[in-house]
C-alpha cells in the first residue's frame, strides 16, 4: 500500500488505513526500536566479543558444538565458558573481564617506618638498600626487609643524582624494548642477516675505527675505516654498504654501540631495515662478524697494512676485501669463496663500474 504526499503522523484517517493494512504502531516500532539499540550496541562492543558473537551465530544455524569449534579454532572448553556467560540481552556479557586480583596485595610498611627509612636514606644518600636495612635493624631494634627500602627509595626518588638516575632508567627501559638477535630464526639465505660491528685501532697515540659488515650466510664482507666511531659515520657506511649490494637485505645486527644511534637509526628506518640487537656483553651473538674481524686483523692490519690516513688505509683495505671475497677459500663454505657461494657479484650494483685510481676507488 502506497501513500502520496508528506506523512503526518497527527491524521487520524491515516493512522487508521495503517492498522487496517496490517501495520502496528505499537508492535512494529517496538521492534524497530529494539533492533536499533541492539546495532548500537553491536557496533561499540569489542573486535575479541563481536567474534564470540559469531560463534553463538553459528552455532544456532548448525547445532553442533563440536562444528561450530572446529570451524573457529576454539576448544570446547572455551566454547561452554562463553556459553555459560553469554547473554542474548546483554551483548557485553561477551566482553574480556577484568582479571585483576579481587584481593590486593597492600604494603606492609607503616608510616613510622617509611619516615625512619626516609630520614636514614637522606644522611647516606650512597648507601645500598642492604646497608639501611641493617642499620634500620640496628638503631630501632626492627627488622625491615631490604627490598621495601628499595621501595622507598624509588617512590621519593632519593637518589645521589636524581636526573643520572632518571637516564639511566629511561635508557634501561628503551634496551627492554630491543629486538633481540635470539628472538630471530635465521634462514639459510643470502642477504637474509648482514651483521655489523666496530673494531678499534690504538697506534701511534692515535685511535681508528674500522667498521665492519658480514653476510650471516655467504661470508660476503665489507669494512670502511673511519677517525670517529659515531652515528654520523655509522650512517654513511650503511649508505655505502647498501649501494654495494644493491639493498638486497631483510635483517641487520648490531651492538648496542652509541655509533649505532640517531643517524644510523634514522638510516635504518628511511631503508626499511629490520633491526635486531646483540645482548649486552654476549660476543657469541654475533660470532660471524666477531671472526671476520680476528682475521682483518690478524691477515691484514698485523701484516704490516695498517696507516692512520683512511684513504690510504681504506684504498689498501679494498684490495683486501677483494681477494677476501673472490679468491680466499673459507673452511665455512666447504672451501669455496663467498662469490663461488652466491655465483653473483653482491659488491656492487649491477650495472656499475669500479675504477681504481693511485688515490682511491670509485663507483660508477
């Protein structure tokens, strides 16, 4: 039944043909409305209860727990709890609840106790928690336990330097967050890890840093000496690094090296990298590159090569890691080379050109 014109819901004569035709105001807009406030809710429940919601969906079209399991990946065991839980009128009943502990652990110090530690803590700023808690021990007759000294200390911040100690936990904090060289499985792949690290050269009341790149698999090297081990030429030797192969990398390693900060983490993060850490004083996380660098020194630097000028250094260090890659076999690789390994020249883009000149090498 079709109506002309604007509807006015005040015409009796209308309303009227409405109920005749079969139309309930009070009936159909009670429905209406309950399906209404049902999307409302439906749209501000949670991703994790809208999918508890299709399970009961299907589970009411097909009957069988053990289907409806199967087709959503779920154990019966958590099935039947949601089930147990669930309420049709009540959509957020499928919401996570709060796990938190009904019964709370609440501090075992008292306010006397917390002033006397207090007041110890400020006359011996430099004193450990354990030495407190004994001279707590001492003096009141009480025995406290150390850690809640430590409590203490850290809730009134009473440090011999304060904003020392604010870095060292925001650096503490940062190093948590760090990808771990363990967290990743490594693949027997070409381009797949490449691991840098830095050595230090002290000759002639002088320091050099040669900074070093190994492929995890292919024993494909590079090196680059430098006067400064900081970010700044860090960066630049991961710039060059990449154009050599052509940035044909997934993954990358490191220490946790200040060199390996700001500018290489920016280059790190304009290239896409991958990134991932070795752990702090553990040298058997990066054993490839740890290798490498024992024998850059021990046939090469300790072989009479060395010079302070890195042009000169590194023209002489080129050659080196030519012979290193094409021509010197590795025990590693079955005696092979690493360029017998990967049957591709990785040193360089394709397409390029190296020219040696008597002052250094150029890429073309």
């Amino acid at each position: 039944m079709t109506f002309q014109g604007e509807i006015r819901y005040n015409d009796r004569v209308l309303v009227k043909e409405l109920i005749q035709s079969g139309y309930s105001i009070k009936y159909d807009l009670t429905a209406l409305y309950h399906m209404a406030s049902y999307l409302d809710k439906y749209a501000n429940l949670s991703k994790q209860a809208k999918q508890r919601i299709k399970w009961f969906d299907y589970y009411r079209k097909s009957g069988n727990v053990a289907k409806t399991c199967k087709y959503f990946g779920i154990s019966r065991k958590t099935f039947y709890k949601w089930q147990k839980i669930y309420d049709p009128h009540n959509l957020n009943s499928l919401e996570d609840k709060n796990r938190a502990p009904i019964n709370r652990r609440k501090s075992e110090i008292t306010r006397l106790q917390e002033q006397r530690i207090i007041k110890l803590r400020k006359k011996h700023l430099c004193w450990s928690k354990v030495k407190l808690a004994k001279v707590y021990e001492k003096f009141y007759n009480e025995k406290i336990p150390s850690w809640q000294v430590q409590r203490i200390i850290q809730k009134y911040k009473l440090y011999p330097n304060p904003s020392k100690t604010a870095k060292i936990t925001k650096k503490r904090l940062k190093a948590s967050k760090k990808k771990r060289i363990t967290e990743l499985k490594k693949k027997k792949k070409i381009g797949f890890l490449l691991c840098l690290d830095t050595i230090e050269i002290r000759k002639q009341n002088l320091k050099r840093y040669i900074f070093t790149a190994i492929d995890n698999f292919s024993k494909v090297a590079f090196a680059r000496m430098y006067k400064r081990a900081n970010s700044y030429n860090a960066a630049d030797f991961l710039n060059r690094l990449m154009y050599l192969i052509n940035g044909q990398v997934d993954n990358i390693q490191t220490d946790n090296g200040s060199e390996f900060a700001k500018y290489f983490e920016q280059g790190c993060q304009r290239l896409g990298l991958n990134r991932y850490y070795s752990r702090p004083r553990t040298p058997k996380d990066n054993p490839v590159n740890e290798r490498f660098n024992q024998t850059l020194q021990r046939e090469f630097i300790r072989m009479g090569n060395y010079h302070p000028n890195p042009v000169k250094f590194n023209q002489m260090l080129t050659e080196w890691l030519i012979e290193y890659n094409f021509y010197r076999p590795h025990e590693a690789l079955d005696n092979q080379t690493p360029m017998e390994l990967t049957k591709v020249l990785p040193m360089y883009p394709s397409g390029t050109k190296i020219v040696f000149s008597n002052q250094h090498m150029r890429v073309k």
